[in-house]
C-alpha cells in the first residue's frame, strides 16, 4: 500500500515538467512573434530557430512523461 502511494506521488512530481514544457513552448512562439514583428524580413530564420527550440522544449516534455510512466508501471 505505501509503495503504490510513493509510485503516485512521484509519478505525479514527475509530470511537474511538462508544465515547464509548456510555458518553455510559449515563451519560443512569443518570442518568435515578437522577433518577427520586429524584423520581417528575418522571418524564415526566425521561424527555424523556434521549431528548433520547440523540438528541444517538447523533448523534455516526453522526457519527463517517460519518467511518469516508468515510475508508475516498472516493477
């Protein structure tokens, strides 16, 4: 009974960074806005800077979802 408390409780801290993940993945398209509204003309360069960011920012997302789930159902 205590051990599948402390897989719920630290499954549950676990999913605590994909709250960061999402907040990271607004702060990368805010920032694309507002750098695209700023220069226009750097626009293409901007937008592959902030897929590439949101691939980093979504990896740790999935990474932090993988520890969730191996804590919940690893033996």
């Amino acid at each position: 009974m205590l051990v599948q408390a402390a897989k719920l409780l630290g499954a549950g801290l676990a999913t605590i960074g994909l709250a960061g993940a999402g907040v990271g993945i607004g702060t990368v398209f805010g920032a694309l806005v507002l750098g695209t509204a700023r220069n226009p003309s750097l626009k293409d360069e901007l937008f592959r800077i902030a897929i590439l960011g949101f691939a980093l920012t979504e990896a740790i997302a999935l990474f932090a979802l993988m520890m969730a789930f191996l804590i919940l159902f690893a033996l």
